[in-house]
C-alpha cells in the first residue's frame, strides 16, 4: 500500500479509517487487531511517549535554573510552566532535562511526554495514558482521552504526583478543553514558539528562553569541538558563537558541519559571511542530537503561521522588510509603517499570494487592496506572537529586532533583487520619517531624565516625611517640587501621560495644605494658587480657571503696586482664560 499525507484517523468500533491519499493497494491479506481495553491499570511509575535523548555536550543553563527555582517557589500555586520561545534556542532540550531530572529523583508517579504539534497528536497521547490508567475504551480515543484528562484530577485514592510535558504546541487552539487539570500534586510543562496570552493564566507562568550566553556558547562549541579533536583556538570559538548569533541550534548544526567536513572555523566563518551562499549550503549532512530539520527551515513554519493571522498575507512581507538592514539598535516600527513601506506591502503579498493585479501609479486594483499603519502594526505583532522578532513597544515608538540568522534565511529566499527593493523602501521610510522619529526619541531622553528627578524627590519626600512630618515647610515644599516634576514627566512621557484633571486635583490638594500650613501670603501658596488656576484651565474649565486667575489678582493687589510683573503675569492669564471661557460659548 502506498499513501501520501497521512494523518491520525479514528474509526468506529468493527470499521477502518484512513487519511490521505491511496495510490496503489496490493493486498494479499490484510490483518485487522482489535484491541481490547486493559482489565487493569499499570502500575506506576509509568510513562507515556518518549523523552528525547540529551543533546551532546548538553549545557547547564541559567533559565533551567529558574525552571526548577519557579517550580519549587510556587509549590501548588503556579502549576503550570510555558518555555517560549523562537526555533533553535533548545526548549524541548530543557523541557526534557527538567523531565528526566524528576524520574531520576523519584518525584513521579506518571509522565506523559506529547508531542503537541497537533490537537490530533495531543489526544492519541491522552488516549494512551487513559487506556492504560484508566481501562478507557481504546476503540474511542476521543473518549479515552477525556477520561485520562477526568483521572488526573482524581487518580484513585492514591496521590499521583504527574507531570505532562507538552513539546512544541504549534497552535493554543489545539489545547482547548485539552489543558490538564489544575491539581496540587501535578505539573504541566508546555514548550511553543507562541506568545499568546492564551497560553498564560489559571495558574500558568510563562518563562522566556533566549540564546546561550557567551560562556554558554563557548564551553559548548568547545566540548563539541575537541570532543572529536578539531583544532579551535579560543578566539576563534567566540567569534564563531558571535557569528551565528548564539543560537543553540545553529551552534550544534556548524559544530557537526566543521566535524563532518573538517573545515577550519575561519573557512567557516568565510563561507558564512559569503552572502552569495545559501545557510542551506551549510547543512551538514546527517544533523545531530536527533534533529529533524536543518536550520536553514526551522522558522518556515513559523512563518506560515504567522502569515495566516489575521491581517492575513502581510507576516511574510514584513518580516522580509524587517530583515533587509542590520539596524544595531533595531528598525522603528515608525519606519515599517511608513508611506513608503505602506506602499510597497500589498504589492509584496500580491505577488506572494501569486493575484493577477494591474495598477496605474497610485491606484490599486481590487486584488491589491491597500495597507493601513494599523494592519501594519498587527503584522508586526503576529511576527511578536510566533517568536520570529522581538517587537518592543516600549522603546523609541516600537522597535523591532529581527535575529541575524533569521534575517539570512529570509533574505536567502527573497533573493537579491528583493533585497535591494527592501532597501529603497526603507531609506525612504527613514527619510519620510526621520524628523517625527527624532522628535520621538528627543522626548523619550528628556523623560528618562525627568523620571529620574521624579524617583529621587519621591526618595526625598518620604525621608523628609518621616524625619520631619508631613506638614513641615520644607516636606511641604518637597511636595511642590514633586508635583511640578510629575507634571513635567507627564508632558514627556509618551507612554503614560498624566491627565490635566489629575493634575489640577494634585495642586488643589497642595494649595490647602499651603493655606492652612504657612498662609494665603506666603509665596509658595501663591504659586501653587496659580499652578491651580492653569490646570484647571487644561482640565477643559476655563472659566474656573478665570476665577481663579481673577481671585488671585485682587488678592496680589492688596500687596503689590500696579505694574509689577507678578500682576502683568496674572492679570495675562485671567484674559487668556476669559477670552477662551467665552470662545466655548460662542
């Protein structure tokens, strides 16, 4: 028999199922095994699924240290643990040392290894375990799966310490009503590329996994390497480590590479920087550790992925835009979502998405329709989701970092003439961009800055406040100063900026304590009347705000002669305020 495509099939009790298709059948006889459901239970320790064999020269790391620090600070109240993140940093590695770690210590009963890269394969798994466990019914998977699920909350009357690892979930919709359950002597270990919030919550904490550091990367490239007597100085090691990113996976291809091939590094490192080769050519030929896919494909799916979320075609054209320069700092959403790359993204994915489209200069067919800097910005954060770039969006207005192995491949399978389009689009986005993008940046630096003033006269205030008392002058005028920094940090602050009625609220509370503490005459009362009287006019009250200006001119008239500045200031801002008062009744 001969099939094509094939995937996990359920057929009914006495029936026969397959998927996929069937080219050609020669049977001679054909032999159908009916299983029957166990009479009892296994005994435990039993396991489901295979652990996978420990990568060579395997690495102590520190996130695996926080994976066994979380679990043995939450106890029962984090149950559940998800390593995320992009292809190749060695999450099922750590998933499976954790796994295997806990088997050694004694610490369970029942693990159930899955790989979670189909709801299909998730429930075969459960099934396994109910059927076994549980005596569930094997002629009804579906079944035996939700009863294995039922058990874990349950197990007899005997506690079960379980744990489930779930390697590699390809969507968080295949673990609907498939999460095992919250139960105090079990634990669920999820590895993905996803950063759905789906996957975090009801007592999940998730646990990013970056590259190796630069000890890690070097001890293990060193292992590897000498390991099999290949001559490596130290210098060159790290540079090799820095040239491929750090990245676990690519670190263990280009060791087998150099192994199989017996290249030096700095022939290597040549045939790396070589852009006129493919990272495919760089394929050793058996990989190591049990790898399945060469680096140079790791991310394709990803990439699919990525491309199917919603707005739908645009992942694939981004993440090529994204990967066209080596920004140090990573490119500015503000450039990615340009005019110029707003232009150039629907044709991009026309021509992926292989639509027929004609255009005049300007206009765009109906197979092509135009993209928003709001679409653009979503396919920026379903590259976030898939762990393909690292979109900030608390630095500089959005930032995006794109992996210097993750921009090889792409641009490897643009190709050069796309390459060089990319270009242009981005120096005109920068171009077009530049004077709001350095305006960003400007008030970014001056928020640091004054955020800094902030912290430290907050420090001061609660010191002067438990030292002196809250109603010193000198706590008094500490809260003054905070306040008009507060405001300060508010008009620069492009992430959380105060509102003007917050602001009002703050110096109406500042001007009664003054009045009471230190006198309607003092000088400091009068400036924070004033700082009441132009918020309060921000807050969208002008004609408060006159009254405020107008009380304060009688009251400084009592005192100051006609034609001091202080009465030419206010008496300024009373007709400003009364001229806007009358404005809004216009």
């Amino acid at each position: 028999m001969h099939v094509s495509e094939t995937g996990d099939a359920t057929a009914s009790h006495g029936g026969l199922a397959n998927t996929g298709y069937i080219h050609e059948v020669h049977v001679d006889r054909l032999t159908l095994v009916h299983q029957r459901a166990p009479t009892e239970p296994v005994p435990w320790p039993y396991q489901v699924g295979l652990i996978p064999t420990q990568a060579l020269s395997f690495q102590h790391r520190e996130v695996g240290d926080q994976l066994r620090s979380v679990v043995a600070a939450n106890g029962t109240t984090i149950l559940g643990q998800v390593l995320t993140g992009m292809g190749g940093v060695g999450k099922t590695q750590l998933a499976a040392d954790f796994a295997r770690g806990s088997l050694t210590a004694g610490d369970l009963d029942v693990l159930v290894w899955v790989t979670a890269s189909s709801r299909s394969s998730i429930i075969g798994a459960y099934a396994q375990a109910g059927i076994e466990l549980c005596c569930a019914n094997p002629n009804d998977v579906e079944v035996a799966a939700r009863a294995f699920l039922a058990w874990l909350t349950t197990s007899g009357h005997r506690t079960c310490r379980w744990l489930i690892v779930l390697d590699d979930v390809a969507d968080p919709d295949d673990l609907h009503t498939l999460w095992p359950p919250s139960s105090p002597s079990g634990r669920t270990l999820v590895t993905t590329r996803r950063r759905d919030a789906a996957l975090t919550g009801e007592g999940r904490l998730r646990i990013d996994v970056g590259l190796f550091s630069q000890a890690e990367a070097h001890s293990y490239l060193t292992a590897r390497l000498s390991a099999h007597g290949h001559p490596a100085a130290t210098s060159e090691v790290s540079a090799l480590a820095r040239d491929l990113g750090y990245l676990p996976l690519a670190l263990a291809q280009a060791a087998a590479y150099l192994i199989d091939s017996g290249l030096s590094i700095h022939s290597y490192q040549s045939r790396l920087a070589n852009h006129s080769m493919t990272l495919e050519s760089l394929t050793p030929d058996r990989l190591p550790d049990e790898q399945q896919i060469p680096l140079a494909a790791v991310w394709a799916v990803s990439v699919e992925r990525a491309d199917a979320l919603p707005p739908a075609g645009l992942a694939r054209p981004m993440l090529e835009l994204a990967s066209v320069l080596n920004w140090s700092g990573g490119v500015p959403q503000i450039v990615l979502t340009s005019p110029p790359a707003l232009a150039y993204l629907p044709r991009r994915r026309a021509s992926l998405t292989k639509r027929r489209w004609w255009r005049r200069r300007g206009e765009y067919s109906m197979d092509d329709p135009p993209v928003t800097a709001e679409e653009a910005a979503r396919a920026l954060r379903a590259l976030h989701r898939l762990s393909l770039v690292d979109h900030d969006m608390d630095e500089d207005g959005g930032v995006v970092r794109v992996h210097q192995l993750v921009r090889r491949v792409t641009n490897d399978a643009a190709g050069l003439e796309l390459f060089q389009r990319g270009q242009r689009v981005l120096v005109d986005g920068l171009t077009t961009t530049f004077g709001e993008y350095q305006r960003w940046k400007a008030a970014k630096a001056l928020s640091t800055a004054i955020r800094g003033g902030v912290d430290l006269t907050e420090k001061l205030l609660a010191h002067a406040t438990q030292m002196l008392g809250p109603e010193h002058p000198d706590t008094i005028s500490l809260q003054s100063d905070l306040a008009y920094w507060q405001g300060y940090l508010s008009d620069a602050d492009v992430d959380r900026p105060q509102s003007s009625a917050e602001k009002a609220s703050t110096h109406a509370g500042l001007l009664t304590l003054r009045r009471r503490l230190l006198g309607v005459d003092h000088p400091d009362t009068l400036a924070a009347w004033g700082s009441l009287a132009h918020w309060r006019g921000e807050a969208g009250d002008p004609a408060g705000a006159a009254a405020e200006n107008r009380e304060l001119l009688n009251h400084l008239k009592r005192t100051l002669t006609d034609g001091h500045p202080h009465l030419l200031l206010i008496q300024h801002n009373l007709e400003h305020w009364e001229r806007m008062a009358g404005e809004d009744h216009l």
